[in-house]
C-alpha cells in the first residue's frame, strides 16, 4: 500500500539489533567459538558502516551488544542484555517520534552497501510500510516506513510471510544482493565473501 505524499529525502533513522556475541552465529558451527565471535563483530561493524554511508540515514540507533558502536555522533547505544530481538526493537522503536521515518536493518550482511541502503530507503519511503527479504525467500533483512506509527515487526521463523501477511510491501524487485545476504551458515558466508564483504569481515577472512 503507498503511503501517499511525498517520500522522505533524508532523515531516516535506522534501528540496528545486535545479540550477544556469545550466542550469535551458532550455525557456523565449523567455525571455532572464539572466531565466530569474532566474525560477528566484524559483520555487525561492516553492517553499520554500509548503512552511515548512506547519504539518506540520519542516524543509527544500536540496540542490544553495543560493543562494535563507533564514536560517531549519529549513532546512539541501547544496551539490552537480553537476547530478546522483539523487545529490544521495541525499546529502539519507542526512543522516535511516532511521525518519524524509520527502518530496521538487521546486522548479519557484511556485503551490504550504502548503495543498496539507499535504492530501499527510496523505494521503501513509497509505501506506508515495507520490507526487504533474504535471498532465501523466507526471512527478513530490512523493514522500513516514512512513519515510525506505521512499522510492525514480527522477525523470527518465515518471518518474509509473516510481515507480508501484517500488510509490508514486499519489495522483491530491487537489486540489492549485499542487503539480501544474511549469513547465518558457512555456505551464506561463502556467497557473501564471493559478492564481496567489508573490510572487516574480509580482514578476517583473508587470514
């Protein structure tokens, strides 16, 4: 459903949940603890520099393990030591002003790109609400709406229906692999290195 008026230009803030790095990326199970933690550090860093770059977010509010938060004045640390993703989107969620545009991004695509921030953020600014789906077809990777009243969330099991079936529009048609690409077993890190991740990922991978 469009949203109607015009699209926001600039001033989106984005909402960044982080787990606990000691329970993130279990399914890399290939991969030894110590450097699972480490590669998650390294996605959500990759992650929430892509989203900066966009010249159309405003700021960034990190909520959960602020342990990767730069020293940037438009990013704001939550801690929320749960693992509770619902709530903790809830309290970021809570901080706007209800006619505030918003997105949630979450912090697992170390490929992402500002580009590709910015083609949803445009797009997405068109509907009331709307969301991005992992390249599996079954997940979500990004919601959005130019009215922070307007965005539900509901991530979790087959969460792209779920949201589709609460009214987000989906958008399936726009190029944005990177954004598409949440890695959460070692062939998604395969393809996501094979696309190109960011310099903190890659760091680690090119060991």
């Amino acid at each position: 459903m469009l949203a109607g008026g015009e699209p926001p230009t600039g001033g989106w803030t984005v909402i960044m949940p982080i787990k606990p790095v000691a329970i993130a990326k279990s399914r890399l199970s290939a991969i030894a603890a110590p450097q699972r933690e480490q590669l998650a550090r390294a996605f959500t860093r990759d992650a929430l520099d892509a989203v900066l770059a966009s010249p159309l977010v405003a700021h960034v509010i990190v909520v959960g393990d602020t342990t990767e938060v730069p020293a940037d004045s438009r990013v704001r640390p939550l801690v929320e030591p749960r693992a509770d993703l619902s709530h903790a989107l809830d309290i970021g969620l809570d901080t706007l002003d209800p006619e505030q545009p918003v997105a949630i991004v979450v912090c697992d695509i170390p490929a992402l790109r500002p580009a590709e921030i910015t083609t949803a953020l445009t797009e997405g600014g068109r509907y009331r609400w709307s969301m991005i789906c992992d390249r599996n077809g079954t997940g979500t990777t990004m919601l959005m709406s130019p009215r922070q009243r307007d965005l539900q969330h509901r991530f979790g099991h087959r969460s792209r229906a779920a949201h589709v079936a609460m009214g987000a529009a989906d958008l399936a048609h726009l190029p944005v692999p990177g954004l598409r690409c949440d890695v959460d077993t070692e062939v998604d890190l395969w393809d996501a290195h094979r696309m190109g991740v960011g310099e903190n990922t890659r760091a680690l991978l090119d060991r």
